[in-house]
C-alpha cells in the first residue's frame, strides 16, 4: 500500500504572526483588553493587577507579560483599541462629515466603560511624564488621521482650498483635533453634559466657521 500524505493543517485565522515561537491568537488579545478595560473601570488604575487581568481574561500570567511586559503599556492598549474603532464619515460634505465623525466620538466616550478609563488613564498620565508620551503615541496621534482623512475629502470637493505649506497644515490638523477632541471630551467627561441634537448642530456650525477662518 502506497504511504498516505497528510495535508498540512490550514493555519488558524484568528492567530496573528510573531515570526519565532508560537502564534499569537487574536482572542486571547481581545479578551485580555476587554478585561483590561473592566478591571480599570471597577478598581481604577491603583486597583488593577496584571494578575486579576490574567484571571479575568482567562490567560496564564506569562502569556499576558509575554504581550504586555508592563502595566502601563497594557491599559494604554486597552483604552487605544477603543478608539480604533472610529472612522471619518464621508457623506459628500464636509458638514455632514464633521456631525457624523463627532457624534461617532461622542458615542464612544458616552460608554461607561471608556469614561472610566480614560478618566483613570489621563489621571495617572498627569503624574507620570513616561505614560503622557505613551498616550500621546498611541492614542492621541494615530487618531489624527480623522481629521486627515476629512480634510482630504473636503478639498477633493472643493471645499477647502488645497495646502499651500505643509507645516501650515500639520499645524491646522493638530488644532482641528484638539478643538474636536477638547470639546468632546469636556463636555462628557468634565461637565458630565450630553451631546445633543442641538449641541452637535451648534458645535458643528462653530467648527465650519473655524475652518472657513483657517483656510483664508
């Protein structure tokens, strides 16, 4: 009898490659984040172990240290796959696409659990310089291509006028999202305020009038 040739296992689609060693499952990640996010959100950051994260997620304690060697690195992770769910709107105005994005923002910091730890993580970044950057890094900077993106359709249109100086509109781009993020982020987390219907118009008129300014 001719010898059978076994056909090589079809590769797990939820493991992520890590080059050397074994392949890093995607479920282990999620869960590890999403119990990163409820510990922080019930024990606050002097709470949170990366023990009870293990437990919560289900992991042995060097599978979490082998993803995340420190505390710090791995709620800044946490807090950052949130907003990696945003996306710029692009419904053929740039109108449109500010009150969209915006409600979008305000919908996921309106989730208790992204109160509570971003509350946590910005109170901690204050006294410490090394996380500030981190958040910075992580968390703050890849969200400004938002308003790349947006800026990028509404010229494409015709709406705003092309970039002249690149270091104007790095500049532009920088203030647009602080004045976005600002806004936001105060209005829900400082003032404890919703976002309105009748804010979101307001705020919107307020941001097409700042950019018209912007773009003379």
């Amino acid at each position: 009898m001719a010898p059978t040739t076994q056909q090589p296992a079809a590769p797990d689609a939820t493991a992520l490659p890590r080059g050397k060693g074994r392949p890093r499952s995607a479920a282990a990640d999620r869960a590890i984040l999403d119990a990163t996010r409820e510990a922080l959100a019930e024990l606050g950051w002097g709470g949170l172990t990366m023990g009870d994260v293990a437990t919560r997620a289900g992991v042995a304690k060097t599978t979490l240290y082998r993803r995340w060697p420190s505390k710090n690195e791995l709620v800044v992770d946490a807090v950052a796959s949130l907003f990696d769910e945003l996306e710029m709107a692009d419904l053929g105005s740039l109108r449109a696409d500010i009150a969209a994005t915006v409600a979008q923002f305000a919908d996921l910091l309106a989730r208790p659990e992204s109160q509570a730890a971003l509350m946590a993580l910005f109170a901690e970044g204050s006294r410490d310089p090394q996380l500030r950057r981190r958040i910075r890094e992580r968390i703050v900077d890849p969200q400004k291509h938002l308003v790349r993106t947006g800026r990028a359709n509404a010229q494409a249109r015709g709406e705003l006028r092309s970039d002249q100086d690149e270091a104007a509109a790095c500049e532009e781009i920088d203030l647009v999202f602080d004045m976005i993020a600002g806004a936001v982020e105060h209005r829900l987390l400082v003032a404890g305020e919703p976002i309105t219907p009748r804010w979101l118009d307001r705020f919107t008129t307020l941001m097409l009038s700042a950019l018209v300014g912007l773009d003379t």
